[in-house]
C-alpha cells in the first residue's frame, strides 16, 4: 500500500526503514533513511502509526 504519494513509498518501504535505525516514532527519521522528506504532510499520521508498529 502507498503511504506517501509525494515521494512514491510503500508501507514496507516505511517499515523496513523504521526498523533498520535507532528506534524512533519519528515518520521524518524513516523518511530521512530512505533519502527523502515528507513534501505535502497528508502522510505523517499514517506513517506515523506504521513507525510506532514497527
């Protein structure tokens, strides 16, 4: 599933970044991992949720 439409990531992309740093509840910490940033912000509460699962 696409969480973010901005920068074209899916929710394992957000996932696996989540897991592979220092833990975090940060969607900007996970997003930085994959070497981009939230444009819009329509994403953050989803990703944010992902993160805190993760």
């Amino acid at each position: 599933m696409i969480v973010c439409v901005c920068n074209a990531l899916g929710e394992r992309q957000v996932r696996a970044a989540a897991r592979s740093g220092t833990p975090t509840a940060c969607p900007i910490a996970a997003y930085a991992r994959l070497g981009c940033k939230p444009r819009c912000g329509q994403c953050l509460s989803h990703a944010r949720e992902i993160v805190r699962a993760a």
